[in-house]
C-alpha cells in the first residue's frame, strides 16, 4: 500500500493534469451513490463518500471519509478532517491512503477551473477570489492552468487574511493584491470566485459586469447563500451535478421563491465536458454552481497513486 501525506498529495495534484483528469472521468463517468452522514458521539459528524469506475481501463474503488467537529476551532484545530482510502476494483486490495485534505480543496478548484475553461471569455484576465480558506487559497492557481490572468484580487470578511493570502500570492509571482471594496472589485472582476461559509449573500447581481463568469463554491446547504437572486436570474446557469439544484441554498432560495426555475439550469459539468449541452454566447453572463462529487474525489486519487511508479 503507498500512502501520500498532504505534501506529496499535493505534489501529485498539478492543476494541468488534474483539470484533464476531471474533464475525462466526467466524460467516461463512474459510479457514485449517495453519500452516507453518521454522527459520532457528541459533536463529530462523518461524510463517507465512495465512487468506483467502470468501462474501460483498470477498475477503482474508493472512498473519502470526511470528519467535520464543530468544537474543534475552540480546541485549536481545523473544523475538518478527511482521508482518502483508494482501493482495486476487483481484488477489493487497499492500493493507498492519501491526504483527504488536499484532495478535497483541490479538486474542488480544479472543478471550477474545468467549468471556467468552458464558460467564461477566452479574454478574461481579472479574478477575484472571495475567501481565504484552504479552497480560496488554490483557486488563483486553477484559474492559471486555464486562463492568462492578468491580476488576482482577493477579499475576505477579516482584511488581515487577505492582505495576508495576497502577499502570500505575490510572493510566489502572481499578480494578486487584497481588495478592501467588494463591490467594486466584483465590478473589475471578469471572473468572481467565491468559496465562503455565507449564509446570506456577499454578491450582488447589480455589480456583475456584462460576460462576467461566476463561480459559486461555498455554499453546500438550504442555509448557505453567496449570491443574490439577480446572480441566477439572465444569465447561462450551470451546475456541477444535479445535486446542487436540491442542497445549495444559492439555488434552493430563489427556487423557493419563484425567481428561478430548475428549467433555467442549462446543464451540469458532464453535459459540458461531453458537448452534449453548448454555452450560450460570451456575451452573456455564465455561473456555476458546484456542492462536489465523489467523482472527482477518484479522479484525483486515481492521479495520484498512478504519480508514483
């Protein structure tokens, strides 16, 4: 059994080839149930979430076990643990253990990256990233596998954590700085990014510019919103799976409210890597909409334990 800590996993993980490694098991496809929830004890909950291949090419199993402890920030610790345990889809032999931290916000960014290749304007060149956490950390440098950014502006609730993740950004050669005025920088932006805990909107469809794409990450629950009902509402409205039109409140809200129909969805990821569905014209504004599979979970362990000979 080969077993990746949080540097090699991340290693392993090159956006370029993560991107292509998401865009071909969307095309090829793979089995997904539904993931399952456990509450353990007192205060932790457990996500178990496994996917296996099928068709072509040797067969995988896996499955990210993901442990979310409310206390934990008042313990010192990350709110959220996961391991990945990746497996032979015919022998059942345990093949690796990889960091389920790394593989969680990468694949995530890569995702968004993979839906912006497709969506937003071959000429963007402003990103701005809502958000300073592990997701929000890597998004500038997805957007890079895809897009040649000009400048990255970064902008989180504590001004602190994005002046810090900025200078961390320009450290490394990005063209990032912090953004102290939100809307303005939403206004700049050709791309908006927005990987928060928000549970009311921080974006307002009035400061989306015209042909502006957004990326909608954090939003996982009913009770999460980072976007008003004029974010969703005339535009080209896309998801990563069907799961999103039922568990994100981004959507599930202005549904409710009668200011979307799931009739406006245009399509998923899958739809968009296989070109069954084709965008609407760049003119027009594009967002997605992601809540994460279990799919790209294996593709990128797959990436992974396939890195090391």
């Amino acid at each position: 059994m080969k077993t990746f800590d949080a540097a090699a996993t991340c290693k392993a993980l090159q956006f370029g080839p993560l991107i292509a490694a998401l865009d071909q098991m969307f095309i090829a496809g793979c089995s997904v149930p539904p993931r399952q929830v456990h509450t353990v004890g007192d205060g932790v909950q457990s996500l178990v979430m496994p996917a296996w291949t099928a068709g072509e090419g040797r067969p995988y199993y896996g499955v990210k076990i993901v442990n979310v402890a409310a206390g934990n920030r008042a313990r010192g610790l990350p709110g959220l643990f996961a391991t990945y345990q990746l497996f032979d889809g015919v022998t059942g032999e345990q093949l690796a253990l990889i960091d389920g931290n790394e593989i969680t916000s990468r694949r995530t960014a890569a995702a968004s990256a993979l839906a912006a290749a497709r969506l937003a304007r071959a000429d963007a060149r402003v990103l701005l990233v809502l958000g300073t956490g592990r997701v929000g950390s890597v998004l500038p440098h997805a957007y890079l596998a895809v897009r040649a950014l000009e400048r990255i502006l970064v902008w989180d609730r504590d001004a602190a954590k994005a002046r810090a993740l900025a200078s961390e950004l320009a450290s490394s050669g990005l063209p990032a700085r912090a953004a102290p005025d939100l809307e303005r920088a939403v206004r700049e932006a050709d791309i908006v990014s927005a990987a928060t805990a928000a549970t009311e909107p921080l974006v307002l469809g009035a400061w989306l510019a015209a042909g502006s794409h957004l990326d909608l990450i954090g939003s996982y629950m009913p009770s999460m919103r980072e976007a008003d009902d004029a974010c969703v509402r005339d535009c080209d409205l896309w998801v990563d799976t069907p799961e999103a039109v039922g568990k994100s409140g981004d959507l599930t809200q202005p549904i409710a409210s009668g200011a979307l129909s799931r009739d406006d969805v245009k399509g998923t990821l899958e739809t968009l890597c296989r070109g069954d569905v084709r965008p609407g014209t760049r003119a027009r504004r594009t967002v997605f909409k992601s809540v994460g599979t279990a799919l790209e979970d294996l593709a990128a362990a797959i990436l992974v334990y396939e890195s090391q000979p």
